[in-house]
C-alpha cells in the first residue's frame, strides 16, 4: 500500500506537468496577417511608385454600351435603341445573380452597327478614341452630339482562399487588384497572400504570373491594374491543409493529460 502511494504521488506531478505544457502549447501565437507586410508599422507615411497602365481595348465579343444625347429626343430614342440587353454569365457585385447588361456586341469581324451612322470598326480601339470617333460621324447628321462609350462586360472573376468567390462586373476601367480582392470580401485566414494567381486572356493565350501580396512591389507590378475577364486565384496555405489533423491531434492530447491527471488524482485518494 506504501508503495503504490509513492508510486502515484511521484507520478502526480509529472502528468499535472505534462498536461500545463499541453494546454500552452495549444495557445500558439497567431502570425501576422495583413498584406504589404514590408510597409514600417509606424505613422510615418510611406510612398509607393504606382505600375504605369494603359487603357484596354476594344476586342471581339466585347460589349460596348454607347449613349448618345442630341438636340433632338425623338433622334435619341433611336440612336440609343442599339444598346440591347444582353445576359452575360458574370454576376454583378451586388448579388449572385445572371447579370443583364445593355449595349452592342462587337462582332467576329470587329465591327457594331449603329442607327444612322451605319458599320463601326471598333475593335483595338479604347472607349476615348471610340467616343471621338463615333461623335465625329454623328455630327454629320445631328449638331452638338454628346457621346458617352464605355465596356458592359468588364469582368473579373476571383476564386480560390476568399470569402465571397464569385465573377464580378466592374463599374470603371481601372480596377486594380486590390479592388477585385475587396469585391471577393478579402482573403480568408488561409489564403497565401504572397502566391497569388492572376490568369489573363493574351492574344488566344493564357497568361498566368503570380503576384506577393505581401510586398509594396506589388503595387509597381504590371498586373497590378486588372483587364477584363482577367481570373484571381488565392492558394489556400498549408495550414489549412493541416488544420483538420493538428486539431484533432490537438484534442487527444488534452484529453490524454486530463484523463491521467484524474487516473492518478482517484489512485491517490484511494490509498490514502
């Protein structure tokens, strides 16, 4: 009886010992999550050179909406009756649903057809060099045309480690990466944000490059300002891969301790 008591009184505190460790170590810090990570975390203000951009261009199956306002209403109503609606596979930011957009689709051979004004090649043209081209004709038959020309289907679609993964339709033409990663509602906990995929639609190529979101230089990129139909992918990081197993891991070994502590503790009382 002696001895099982000092068998189970030097075990005691051993298992206590192991079963503290155990539940600190399951405390682990948390790493930092933030992106730009290289940017000093004081007040300082810091100044990053921006990726120089050029405007995209108009190319086939693109949907170009083109408004045109006159002196003359009923001219209007016709002139801007080519803006048709079109359904698109995209969604708008605003929901998950069929987005429906309006305007002309650029044909196989590159052109629109517009009341008036007849065939429009448009294809590797921005909506500047459009708008002066389509007022330029306009003005022949109406005075003081006002033309607005912009793209209906810029698209972006950003997949992967994100909490709202989805296509978006961006409302200007000049979205950046960070603007489409804040439409996708930021990256989860588990998105690497130094390995990030941007693929891109290049001459009937896939371009694929890969941004580090972690750094400043990412700001200077050449991907850094997005095309349309361009594709983000965030890679989800090994932690996630491991989290299932290190959790449960994680709950055996809290239950071993506590179940020799209360193995040992019951023995203790037992004898004595």
């Amino acid at each position: 009886m002696k001895i099982l008591k000092t068998l189970t009184g030097s075990l005691l505190f051993p298992v206590c010992l192991f079963f503290a460790f155990t539940l600190a170590t399951t405390s682990c810090q948390v790493e930092r999550i933030a992106i730009l990570k290289d940017i000093p975390d004081t007040t300082k203000v810091t100044y990053v050179p921006l990726a120089q951009t050029t405007p995209p261009v108009v190319r086939v199956d693109d949907i170009l909406n083109i408004v045109v306002q006159t002196l003359d209403p009923q001219a209007n109503q016709i002139l801007n009756q080519g803006n048709l609606p079109l359904a698109t596979g995209a969604v708008s930011s605003a929901g998950n649903n069929q987005a429906v957009v309006s305007g002309y689709l650029v044909g196989k051979d590159g052109n629109i057809r517009m009341p008036y004004i007849g065939s429009v090649y448009v294809k590797g043209y921005t909506t500047a060099q459009l708008r002066d081209t389509i007022t330029s004709k306009v003005a022949f038959y109406f005075k003081d045309p006002v033309v607005s020309v912009r793209f209906a289907n810029f698209k972006v679609s950003v997949l992967g480690e994100v909490n709202n993964p989805s296509s978006f339709l961006i409302p200007n033409e000049k979205p950046t990466f960070i603007d489409a990663i804040g439409m996708a509602g930021d990256l989860t906990i588990y998105g690497r944000r130094d390995n990030v995929m941007l693929i891109r639609d290049n001459e009937g190529q896939k371009e694929i490059t890969r941004l580090n979101l972690d750094s400043s230089k990412s700001l200077s990129s050449p991907y850094f300002y997005l095309r349309p139909n361009d594709v983000i992918y965030v890679e989800a990081s090994a932690s996630k891969v491991q989290s299932t197993d290190a959790y449960r891991n994680r709950n055996f070994a809290i239950i071993a301790a506590a179940l020799g502590f209360l193995t040992v503790l019951s023995a203790r009382l037992l004898f004595q």
